[in-house]
C-alpha cells in the first residue's frame, strides 16, 4: 500500500472492481463493526471486515526483485507479456 492507514504494508488481492477502480486486499482497511446480539441471551460483538481500497493506492511486487513497480509490457512476436518496470522480470 503506498497510502492511507496500512501504508507500507503488503497483501493479497481478493476481489477487483474495475468499473469502481476498488479493489479488496487481505488483512489489510480493516474497520471495526460493532453488532448487535440477535438472539436473547446472545452477546453483541466488535467483529473486523475488509473494506474495499482505492486502486491507485496499491502497487503490484515484483516475484524476482522484491520492488514495488508499475507494469510494462513486451510483445515478442504474437505474445504479450507482463514485465516488471524495474528489472524487467515477467510477471504473472
């Protein structure tokens, strides 16, 4: 994450919303929601739930530098493929 509370933290991508440009990152925008008991007897509870993130605010980790970097891509005769900005690895 480069911004907002879990800046500097790394996570795994659960869902992406493009028409939103959100996207869902495990462990990470976790809000507290305080829910009410829903049987008589039950206790209420604090549970913590994901929130979705602004996708600009994340950066995709290269597998063979470790860096954060931005994505470029190489066609090499009728492929394209992903490939890190910084050391030029491919990325899945």
């Amino acid at each position: 994450m480069n911004a907002g509370k879990d800046k500097g933290k790394k996570g795994k991508v659960l869902f992406a919303f493009p028409e939103s440009g959100k996207i869902m990152v495990e462990g990470l925008n976790i809000v507290k929601k305080h829910q009410r008991a829903k049987k008589q007897g039950q206790k209420g509870q604090i549970i913590g739930k994901e929130r979705l993130v602004d996708a600009s605010d994340a950066q995709i980790i290269c597998p063979h530098c470790g860096k954060q970097t931005r994505v470029g891509y190489v066609i090499t005769g009728a492929v394209k493929v992903r490939v890190c900005k910084k050391c030029k690895g491919e990325l899945k």
